[in-house]
C-alpha cells in the first residue's frame, strides 16, 4: 500500500523502467537541466514526472520544476504507459462495504490493481468500472479511477476505493496523515528476532538491482513497520541433552505507519525472515519441510495478506474496520507448518 504521495508509482509487483542520468554541473532551472540529460522526454513531461513524486536525485525526491538543479545522479521511475482506456469487465468482487462515496474490497490474489504491461485486462479498476458503472472517482486518473492506494498483484486483503471525489481527497488525506490502521499477515521463512518490534529504515531501489527495493544507508524514503511473532512452526524447545532448534517458519502480523514499495517483504527480509514464497525478496531456501507445506498449499505467490483495514468514513464520520480471513492458499500452508 502507499501513502505520502498517496498512490505510489512503484507500488506494482513489476516495478517500471527507471532512467537515469548524470548532472555534472548544476545552477540552471531543474526542469530545464532534466531536459539536457534527459532529451527523449520534454520539458513539459518532465514537469509533470517531478509533480507525481516519480525524480530522484542520489536517491532522494526531487519535485519542484523552478528549483535550482544541483549535480549528481537522477533517476526517473517512469509510470507504465496502458495503450488504451481500461474497459469495464463483469469481474466478480468480493463487496465488503459499499454506499456512495466509497467500496471496500477484499481482492483476490493475482489480481493487479489497475491496467500496466502484462496485466491490461482483468484489473481490479476493470471489476470497478463494471460493478461501480459512473461513480468512480477521477481524480486517480484515466486507468486507476477511484485508487488511492495500492495492493501488489500478488498480495490479498482489504483495499478501499473512492466513488466520490469527496471521499478520494478524504481518504488521501488520511493516507497522507498515517491516519488509516493497516495489519497484514505473512508467513515466513524462520522468525524474526526479536519476536516483537518496530523496523525503521530507508526503502528506495536497490543500487545492485533496480528491479527491486532495498533498505537503503542514505536517500530513499523513510519506511516504519511494527511487527509481532503470533506464532512459531517447527521449533524444538531443549530437552535434557538435546538442544533447541530455532523456528523453521512464523506468522507474523505487521502493522504499517508508512506505505512504501514493497515495505513489508523488503523488512521481513531485511530481518531474515523472507516471506514463504516470495519470488523477489524470499533470498535462500526454506527447510525441506516447510517446501513441502508450501508445494502442498498450492500456494505460489508470496504469502501475504492484507488483513485489517480502519478509518474514519472521509464524508460520514463514521468509524470502520474491516478484517478478513487469508486465503485457502494461506490457510492450508498454516495448517502444513503447524504440523511440523
């Protein structure tokens, strides 16, 4: 999910084509500068790109066109371009909430959040379009109408979505503010140490793979997730003379205060304790039996859900909160590790 810039450019599984380019020398206009390095795209696109929160300079955001250029290394994420205006489908939804002003969803995994390369069809902005007909907002923009926050492809649970523009600039602002509570649940591989705590760090894209997001030394952007171990699988306690054995896997609940790119798979990694099945960031093999529990899940995604949504209705006032189960995928691969 996402906050601050409210909808995250890189907040898909398939982060988008980043360019990146050196300033040897500063002093001219910002945008005027970007345009020299950066001849394929105009001033006025590059005006635009720094408006959405998608430059960086050395790793940090640059947004202010008539700002004073300073030298170093800028890198645009350029937002996946969709050929054509993304079409209603009769795609059935799971409606957790739904009035004038706003929906709440629990999505399915393997559904994208809006149309990109590879996934044009089939959204859930497509399911929207259908289901919601003429009273999505706008403000989102031509292919995400009414998203004002994100799901990775691959990840369940909860999402919002505004119907009314009251009720989108109501909720980025909560967005914006931290002000929306947000758990998730992830399996993991082994168990974070220690088994409570709050991970702050830097998320940007990873100097060694900029297909993917890192815990950044310097630049980026501050990214903070609590997190607590509800449950350990395959842990032997000491016995006499044998010894103990560390957990093979967790569930683990995460609640965010931020919502960058991929927050809660980089930081679970980032503590040694990738989430079972996560092609990008799950770095090492889990033991032999907990890839069997995983092969006989038929779980083939990252486990991740999102498990718990509340806010303050942007137009009602009213207090929500929702929370939905995890998926069977889910569920069967808890039941495997909690007979090791």
């Amino acid at each position: 999910m996402s906050d601050e810039s409210l909808i995250d450019p890189l907040a898909d599984d398939d982060l988008p084509p980043a360019l990146e380019a050196c300033l040897e020398t500063g002093g001219a206009r910002l945008d005027k500068a970007l345009s020299d390095i950066f001849p394929s795209l105009s001033r006025a696109r590059l005006q635009a790109l720094l408006a959405e929160g998608v430059v960086t300079r050395d790793g940090q955001l640059v947004s202010t066109a008539s700002a004073k250029a300073l030298p170093g290394l800028y890198a645009i994420a350029l937002p996946a371009i969709v050929s054509a205006i993304p079409q209603p489908e009769d795609i059935p939804l799971t409606v957790l909430f739904e009035d004038a002003d706003l929906i709440v969803l629990d999505k399915a995994a393997g559904m994208a959040v809006h149309p990109a390369p590879g996934s044009e069809t089939g959204t859930l902005v497509n399911a929207l379009l259908h289901h919601c007909a003429a009273s999505l907002s706008g403000i989102g923009g031509v292919a995400r109408p009414g998203i004002v926050h994100r799901l990775d492809k691959h990840t369940s649970g909860v999402m919002i979505a505004a119907k009314s523009d009251a009720a989108h600039a109501g909720l980025s602002a909560l967005f914006a503010a931290h002000d929306i509570e947000r758990t998730y649940l992830a399996l993991v591989r082994g168990a974070p140490q220690p088994e409570k705590g709050r991970i702050v760090s830097n998320l940007g894209r990873s100097t060694g793979d900029r297909k993917k997001m890192a815990v950044l030394k310097s630049g980026g952007r501050e990214a903070v997730t609590d997190y607590v171990v509800e449950q350990v699988f395959g842990a032997v306690a000491q016995k006499g003379s044998r010894r103990a054995t560390p957990p093979l896997a967790a569930r683990v609940a995460c609640t965010l205060h931020t919502g960058r790119t991929h927050q809660i798979r980089v930081h679970m990694a980032s503590k040694g304790a990738p989430i079972l099945g996560d092609p990008v960031y799950g770095t090492g093999s889990p033991a032999t039996p907990v890839r069997a529990a995983i092969a006989a899940a038929g779980l083939t995604r990252q486990a991740l859900h999102a498990a718990v949504l509340g806010f303050v209705h942007p137009v009602t006032g009213e207090t929500l909160r929702f929370e939905t189960k995890p998926p069977e995928d889910m569920r069967q691969l808890e039941v495997g590790l909690a007979a090791l």
